[in-house]
C-alpha cells in the first residue's frame, strides 16, 4: 500500500507550508515556525514518519514483485525444461517405433480393421463377376470367328483368354490372387485387353469385342491390385513389386532343373520370339504409314502371342517348382495344347514351324494329362 504525499505537502525550510493537491491548493497566510516550535516539530516528526512508511512500503512492494517475478521465471523455466525432457522422450519412443518397423504394420492393421467383412465381399464378389463375363465374352467371339472364317485358329486367341479368364475366377474365390502365378496371368489378360481393344479399333470390330477387351484391362488391374494389396487394400509398391518380378522372370529363364523345363522354356522363347518379329511387323506397317485394317490384323496376332508367351513361361515356372499337377497348370497345359495345335493345322504340319507348333501341342496335352492322372490316383 503506497501513500501519496502529494495530499499533504510540506517544504522544509519555508515559511509556508501547502495543503491538498497541487490542483487545488490552499495558501496559508506566512507563519513564523519559531513561534510555534512544538507545532513545528510534531508537524516535521509525522512527515519523516510519512516518508519512511512510503519508502518502506515501495520497498515492500518492489520486493514482493521482484520475488513474483522471479518466482514466475523459475516456475517457466521449470515448465520449459519438462516440456523439453517429454519432447526428447517422444522422439526417441517415436524413432524406436519406425526402426522396429512396426510403423506399417500398426498403420495398416488400423487401415483394415476399418474394411469390413461386407466390403471386402463386395469387391471379391465384382472382381469374380468381371472374370464371368470375360469367359463368356471371349469364348463367343472365339467360337463365332472360328465359324465364321472356317480357320479355328483365328478364333484360338479369344478362347486362349476365356481359359485364362476361368482359372482366374478360381484364384480369386480362394484368394490366391497374391500368388505370382496369377499375378503374372493378371498382367497377360490387361497385355491381351489392351492390345485387343486397339485391334479392334482398328479394324472396326463389333463393339462387343471393345467392350469385353474394356472389362479385361479393367477386371486385370483390379485383379493384380488386390493380390497385391489383399482384399484391405494395404500399403504396398507396384512398381516395386514389378521390378521384383521382372528380376524373378529373368533369373527364371536362366534355370533348367530338369527335362520338362527344358522343354517348356523352348516353347516360352519361340513364342517370344514370333512375337518379337510381330513387334517388328507392326512397327514396319506404321513407319510405311500402311493400312489400319492391316496393323489391326498384326496387333490382333500379338495379343495372342502375349498371352501365350506368359502361359508358356508360367508352365515353365511351375515345372521348375515340380506343381504341375495342380489344378492351374492342367488346365493352362489343356489351353496350350490346343491353341499350338490349332496354329499347327493352320501353318501346316509338315512344315518347319508347323512340325514345331504340333510337337508343343502334343507336349503341352501329354503333361496335361499325365498330371491329371498322378493328381487322381492321389485322391
């Protein structure tokens, strides 16, 4: 508490003394202090009493808010240090976390813990029927082409992809579609969808064709996305997950384990090398600027060529691994069988490449059957 002096003004050493404010000062006639020496000294006594209590008051307070001050400084500076201390733990739990590699594993279980059991039905359920209506829509432009044109093997390359297409619905009902066997088939369906629907473009099919070859590349990329992704849709790298397969086929193609795949990897590098020279062909119609009916023709051929190539290299692969008798590979041996042998009839057999397409033909059916058999006797 602070008293103001300025109430009560008193200049020693004067004659007069003032009372009350400087804005409403009174003057006092001139009084002889020496006349009234007690009054004086009472007067002059209660003033240094005055003045002490105020300086000892301001003092008092200046101590007490200095000490709030300081008070306060040191309760901050005891905040800041804490805060510092919980930031550092943070970082370090925060760094021990992504380290421990936990951090996509917590992220993505949180991620499909938010599917539920409906949604992940749902897609496999659309997923399913897309590979329905491929198998439907290629096996009716096969057979019609076929008839049509009296030469079976026109029709080979749509039934090829209805074959295809009906191996994968059973990947797909017991999610398998992870495995790489039918990711690499994924990939030769959206090959054969896209290349297909330019074809037809081209050569201005029936738009039944565009639109079945539509679904292919659309069904094939949903396909290869939830077996890379599970039906959750995790976190995962295409690109990545590409490249690994690329260095897979690679290093695969330079493996021959036994006789069977010795075979098979012929097939597989025949067909890829009929579909290189197909390339060729189409890039030799475009630099001379020749027919699009013409380049729709080639490009229709290299479809097919695509897909078999894959079904070729995918036997390969399971022979490699000693899996022919499973249930995929049968069927994709029956597939082959009969497109190389259709392709054999039509090349005639007695020449070169025809005597090369029927023995492949009759390879492919021998391991067809001969697997179907051991797979019997096991059940």
């Amino acid at each position: 508490m602070k008293v103001n002096l300025s109430a009560l003004l008193f200049i020693p050493g004067s004659s007069s003394f003032q009372l009350g404010p400087p804005s409403c000062r009174v003057a006092s006639s001139r009084v002889n202090t020496l006349a009234f020496p007690s009054s004086f000294s009472r007067i002059q006594h209660q003033h240094t009493n005055l003045l002490h209590f105020n300086l000892h008051m301001d003092n008092s307070s200046d101590d007490n808010e200095s000490k709030d001050k300081d008070s306060e400084h040191s309760i901050d500076d005891q905040v800041e240090e804490e805060v510092e201390k919980v930031e550092e733990e943070v970082e370090k739990v925060k760094d021990s976390y992504e380290d421990s590699g936990l951090k996509g594993t917590v992220e993505e279980t949180i991620a499909k813990a938010k599917v539920t059991p409906e949604k992940v039905a749902g897609r496999k359920k659309r997923v399913i029927a897309g590979y329905k209506i491929l198998v439907t829509g290629y096996l009716a432009i096969g057979v019609a082409i076929g008839a049509i044109s009296r030469q079976p093997f026109y029709g080979t390359g749509p039934v090829l992809a209805s074959g295809v297409s009906y191996i994968m619905i059973g990947a797909a009902e017991n999610s398998q579609l992870s495995s790489d066997t039918y990711k690499r088939l994924n990939i030769g369906l959206f090959e054969y969808g896209a290349t297909g629907f330019l074809a037809g473009i081209l050569m201005k099919l029936n738009p039944l064709w565009a639109l079945t070859c539509f679904i292919a590349v659309v069904n094939s990329i949903k396909g290869y996305g939830y077996g890379l992704k599970g039906w959750e849709l995790g976190d995962a790298c295409a690109k990545e997950d590409m490249s690994n397969g690329i260095k897979s086929s690679i290093e695969g193609l330079t493996k021959v384990p036994n006789l069977k795949s010795a075979v098979y990897l012929a097939g597989t590098l025949a067909v890829g090398t009929l579909k290189l020279a197909k390339l060729a062909e189409i890039f030799n119609i475009i630099k001379m600027s020749g027919s699009p009916y013409v380049l729709g023709t080639r490009l229709f051929r290299l479809a097919k060529l695509m897909l078999l190539t894959i079904v070729m290299f995918t036997l390969k692969d399971a022979s490699d691994r000693d899996r022919l008798e499973g249930t995929t590979f049968i069927e994709l041996n029956a597939l082959a069988s009969l497109t190389f042998g259709s392709w054999a009839i039509y090349e005639k057999i007695i020449t070169p490449i025809g005597g090369l397409l029927g023995f492949l033909s009759a390879f492919t059916a021998f391991n067809g059957l001969t697997s179907q058999m051991r797979k019997s006797k096991k059940e």
